[in-house]
C-alpha cells in the first residue's frame, strides 16, 4: 500500500504550513542544490536555553529567507526529560 501524497495544496495556509514543515525537518546541508536549506543542527549539545535562542533565530531568519508568505510570530518549546527540544511555530500569512 502506497501513501497518497497531495502535491497541490487546497489552500493558501495549508500550503504555507506543509513548505514550513519541510523547510524545519530538513537538516541544513542535506539538499544538494541548496545547501542552506533547512536547519543546523549546531544547537544540538547546547544547554537549553542556548540552544532554544539559536533555534528561534535560525527558526525567524529561514521562514523568512524561503517562505516569504509567512512571518514567525512565535516560538515556544516543549522541553522533554532528556532535554529534547520540540519547537512550536507560530506564524501568521501575508496577503
């Protein structure tokens, strides 16, 4: 059984929102055409909250470099046990 994979969005907001999730799931350096893609992972062995403010500002300046249709209007961050971060943007869409 193969996933189905819509390839056009329904909408302006869904569309935004599925370019976003790519762009912050994709490792910077990862895409050959486009090596700043995505994001850096050298926030990874910082303590937290060195590593929540590189992440939300690599977060606010890559939304803005390759998904001009939106803008962050936040960031906040769920923090695990093990000192996993797991970021929620915020964002509204500009028309």
């Amino acid at each position: 059984m193969r996933p189905e994979i819509a390839f056009s969005a329904a909408d302006t907001a869904e569309d935004v929102q599925r370019c976003i999730a790519v762009l912050l799931s994709t490792r910077a350096g990862s895409v050959a055409m486009d090596r700043e893609f995505g994001l850096s992972w050298d926030f990874v062995d910082l303590p937290v909250e060195a590593a929540q403010a590189a992440l939300t500002a690599e977060i606010v300046a890559k939304v803005a470099k390759y998904e001009p249709r939106a803008q962050v209007q936040n960031v906040t961050y769920t923090v695990g046990d093990d000192g996993t971060l797991l970021p929620h943007v915020e964002v509204t869409i500009n028309e």
